[in-house]
C-alpha cells in the first residue's frame, strides 16, 4: 500500500512539509539500546525516553519503534497507550533516520525517504555500519500506508531542517555543505534540492549550529520554527564561550533576513544551559568500540533548549537541572506559545548520547 | 493503543470468533526463509508465497511481515499494494502463530494471544527455540491498535481450530488433547477454554486429520468451515491408505453430530490428492540442523485441498499438479462456493514445508 515514488519532486506533486507546530497525527520514536553510545545498557537513556513518550502522548498519538531484542522490555516500560512496533535500528534518532513527511492541499500525507550515512559516512559518521538506520523511514512509511519519495544518493537527516510550512526552510551550511553529506553537489544543488523536496521557495543559510554538535551542527538543535515569521534562537551572553560568535552570526543573518513571505523574522533568544559535561561515571558506564565516538569524561555536550519537540496543544522541553538558565526558557516559551503547555522533562541521559528531544522524535502530520 | 487483556474472556464480554467466510479487513502473511525447513534458502518457498499473498491481494489488503535480513528481498518481490512490516520469526505459519481475532456486535475487533511452542514443545516441537513466533500474534495487534486477550499458559495454535461464526467450533482429538500442548487440562477443560475465548457453545472433535500431519493433524488441514452448517472434508476412496480411516471416522462424525444451532451438517467430500513425496533433489536442499524436523527423501507430505484461504469474494486453493484430483477440488468448490471466485495455486513448495495455504495466512475480519 506504499508506493515508492522516484519520477517526480514533493514540489511537482504539489506538497510541502508543515510546520512542526501544525496538527499532527502522532509521532514516532525510536528505543535507544546500543551500550556504546548508552550508558549502564540504555536502561538511563531508556526512562528518559519513556519519560519523553509518555509526556507526548498525553497530547497525540505516540509509535515506539523497538528491536526484537528489547520488545518486551520496551513492551513493558510503555503505557498501553503507546504503539510498540518491531523495527531494527543502528540507533535510536527518528529525527534523522524516519521519513519527513509532507502534505497536499487535499491533506493527503507522503512520506520523504533520504539516504542516511550516521551523520558522515566514512567520513565522519559517528558509527559503523548505519544500514539498519537507512531503512526504518521506508519501514514507518510502510506500516502507515503511506507512499513516500525515495532518494537514491541524496544524504539528509531530518535535524538538518526546519520548515515554515509557509514557503521557507532553515538549515546550517556547517552540516548542509559539509564534505561527508552531498560533496557531488554545490550550494546552489543542494538548495534546490531542498526546494524541490520541502515544497519551498527560501532557504534560510545559518553559517552555524550548537558548538561541538557531533552532527556537524544541525539547525533543529539551535533554532526551532514556532509559527511562520517566529523563531526562537539558542544563544549565550558569555562572549568568551565558543558557542558566542555561532549564536551571534545566526542572529546577525536572521535579523536582516526576510522570509520566502517577505516577513522578516521575530527572534526569540533562549540562553543555552551552563556546560553539561560529561562525568568519570558517565563516561565509564559506556561499552568502547572502535568506529563509534567515544564518550569520555569531560566532554562537552551540545545542550541547548532549542531542542523541543511540539506536539498537538504542547511544547515537550528538554531540562537539565540548571538553576540559572531551565526556568528562563519555561518563560520565554510560554510567551511564545501561549496555546501550549510547556512540558519540561530532565533530559541529561538523552544529551549525554548526543541529541535532545527534537533529535529522538518525527511527527507526523494529521493531513485528511 | 493496545490493550492486553487478562481478566476477562471473549465470551465474558461478548466476543465471538466470526467464520473466515465472513467480511474481512484484510490478511496477514510472513515470509519464509529458515533454510532448515524450506529448500535453497528459501527461494522457491517464497515464490510460492508470493504467489498466495498476489492472489489474496486481488481481494483485500494483505500485510507481509519480514525478518530485518529478509526485508528489503521481500518488499522487491511484492508489488506495491502489498504491505511490508518488519517481524522477526522462526519460521513462516502465520495461521498458527498470529492473532485469532474475535468480533463483538458493535464490530469492535480484538485480538487472542495464545501461547505458542512449535506444535509441541520440548515433547515433539518441530523447531527450537520458538521465542519470535510466540511474540507475531502481540505485536500484530500492536501494529494494527487493538487490544487482545493474552493466555499465560493455553498451549493453542490457529489451524487447530474452525469457527463457524455461529457457536460452533470443530477441532481434532489428535492435536488438542496431545501431551505435548495443554496436559494439565482434561477434555472438558480445554473445550471450556475454547468455548470462552472463540465464544462458542459447542465444539466438535473429530478422532483425526490428515495422516502424517506433523502439527499433530490440525483440523485445518482435513475440514474447513464455508458457511454456518456447511463444510468440506479431506477424503480418500482408497481403503488401504491410512488416511481412509481418519477420513471415514470424521464422516460418520459428522454425519450423525449437530452443529450449535441444531442444525445437521452438510458435508462435502473432497478427495487428497495422489501422495507427494519428497525427492532427493528437493531434500538435498534443505540444512540439516538438530532439532529442527528433517525433510527426509521419500517423505509423505500431508496434502490435502482442504487447506485453502477464503478471502473476501475468493478461494484461494493449494494444487499439486495433479491431474486426478485439482480440477475435481475445483470443481467442489465451485458448487460451494458459487458467489466466489476459485484461484487455485501451485502449492507444491508450500506443503514441502509442512503446511499449505491456510497454514501460512490470516485474516483479520472488517468489523465496524
């Protein structure tokens, strides 16, 4: 019942990916599980992202995405509430690895299915092999129902975008035009690539994301779409960390941009929590094996507040028991979503393995 | 989204299961590939499920569901409007391994989880282990969001039993009173079992099914339910087959019993086709593993017509290649079946591994 489609563009089919903030149907997730990437065999990580799916399927529908190895164990950990469904996985990102689904005017929903390479492939992928991975978007798009383009060589994660839904996409040239993505393309390939794709007219080009994002700094991890025209911006007042000049230059672009509309863009900042730094027992509790990066003690993560996931009637936030910085970005979300509950959930087990809550789910639209 | 049940029967909450000859949703399938039981890898088994799921996609949806190392095989195989799920498996009889789904009067659907051992355990199981069988029937209804009735203990699988929609179910002595499935119940506790879970009032045992059935002579293999009070019944005409007697006893069974609802049974005979053995060729293909039943040159098989699929609007029916006897199956299920149509299939591949068309589906009835 789902048609690969390799003739045509979401663009000539006439369909665009929403916003994240319009209605979905659910959302997918996947059940993290690989010891040398998740300390103590996954079982932190995994009440983490038990706690994450609960919260999200307070407000719609929520699919976990389990190996047969931890069915039953993920079976039990989840409320009946949430769709456990066999899928083999090399990790457990959906963001990256399920399809970015896009919709007509009629609402009729598809899926986009990119080639997936762990962040770099040979490169600089994070691990090796990455073949389970590349199929679970054609898997959700199967068990959906759902007919979905197909990408023969053209490498993407769904981190890597934001859509406006309105005509306008953002994306970061540190991962979008590094060499271990699409090197057979240049600038100019690549935005019309998107264009075709996202069904938009605009792509909006930060020079950078979040500093050491080991994913070559994908935008959803500094900036995130709240509605057409209003973003909000992952930032720091300190101008001696080197996340300072990342954050600086995209508001410097954002600001004198305008959007595929003609709006310009009202900016949100929200200041990035104090280091989160990886400890001795942390660093200890992951398996060593050659060809994933290692976890070591004292490095910095990429935590940034701009890594939510907006669910139907919620904002699912991720928190790091930060005195100074957690509640100022409960406020300034409540501000910018005054519709939403904001849901904070203590997200240091899932930025220890290098994302945040955006990264480990996809939503898809409700379409008719 | 699903429900596992525990505290309550079908019949407790007014569920029944329907006859096959009712509407249904559509059909579920997993693909072979155990090269311990199916020859050259598989291959030619899988051509000849492929064949079954094509025919049944002619009238109703049809879910394929495939290992991680088989997906990507199978979905090239199978056209488009065939659904493709990942699921691990041990081998490929989805009759016996996947949900019994039961119906109330509002059309609400529900599935039944059985317990599973390879039709007999550590007593004379087929295959060991069988741990991804016992968990297809639960994660179908996972997939497919209904809740399902689970039996901690009662040893069941699906081509042990026939409803006819309409109180009466019919099973053979030979399996379900087998040590090797429930010993700890006597006759009259397992036909209470069947009565509260398939929701029924009467249950027929027949003595035997087919001769050499190593499911221990599942009845799905010597009668098949085509309408309430109506059925067809494996036969041979030749006395000194040890099938005569198993055919003769069901006869006479049949004829003096009543069904449920009072009614006398109308049954068709429908005679076996001429013996089908094994050849060396066809043995030589298969791995030789402990445990796991060999396919031995010579080998009977028990073929027998009554394991057709009933799908909505069709028959879908093992043939043999057998000049004596496919036209004459045809010919008995033309007269009873005159509103469907008759799709038979070369079956030969299927029954080398131990069961035929109706062993390998499932049908998921529409309900409402």
């Amino acid at each position: 019942m789902s048609r690969k489609i390799t003739e045509t563009t979401p663009k000539q089919d006439g369909f665009r990916m929403p916003g994240e903030f319009e209605t979905h149907k659910g959302c997918w997730m996947v059940w993290p599980e690989r010891t040398d990437n998740w300390r103590l065999g996954g079982k932190p990580a995994q009440q983490a992202f038990v706690a994450v799916a609960e919260a999200i399927a307070n407000f719609e529908e929520l699919t976990m995405c389990v190996s047969q190895r931890q069915f039953q164990a993920a079976r039990e950990e989840l409320s009946d509430r949430i769709r456990v469904v066999e899928m083999s996985n090399d990790d457990s990102w959906m963001r990256d690895v399920g399809p970015t689904f896009v919709v007509n005017d009629e609402g009729e929903v598809r899926g986009i299915d990119w080639r997936f390479n762990a962040w770099g492939g040979l490169v600089d992928g994070l691990y090796f092999p990455w073949d389970k991975d590349d199929l679970v978007a054609k898997k959700v798009c199967e068990i959906e129902g759902k007919d979905y383009y197909s990408l023969e060589e053209f490498i993407l994660e769904g981190g890597s975008i934001h859509s406006d839904g309105d005509g306008t996409a953002i994306v970061t040239e540190a991962c979008l035009l590094h060499e271990s993505r699409n090197p057979q393309l240049d600038k100019a390939g690549i935005e019309n690539t998107l264009k075709e794709y996202l069904g938009v007219e605009k792509v909006l080009w930060l020079p950078h994301g979040i500093y050491l994002d080991e994913t070559n700094e994908h935008v959803d991890n500094i900036v995130h779409y709240c509605a057409p025209g209003v973003l909000v911006l992952g930032w720091t007042d300190d101008e001696s960390d080197p996340q300072y000049p990342y954050s600086k230059a995209a508001f410097d672009y954002l600001s004198t941009e305008t959007d595929a509309k003609g709006r310009k863009l009202e900016i949100h900042k929200i200041h990035i929590p104090n280091e989160v730094l990886i400890t001795k027992e942390e660093s200890e509790g992951v398996d060593s094996v050659d060809g994933t990066l290692p976890r070591e003690e004292g490095d910095r993560q990429a935590a940034s507040y701009a890594n939510f996931y907006i669910a139907n009637d919620a904002v699912i936030l991720p928190l790091f028991d930060d005195e100074e910085y957690d509640n100022k970005a409960i406020e300034t979300l409540e501000k910018v979503f005054p519709d939403r509950e904001i849901v904070g959930i203590y997200a240091r087990e899932i930025i220890l393995g290098g994302g945040n809550i955006h990264c480990i789910t996809q939503q898809q639209p409700l379409g008719k």
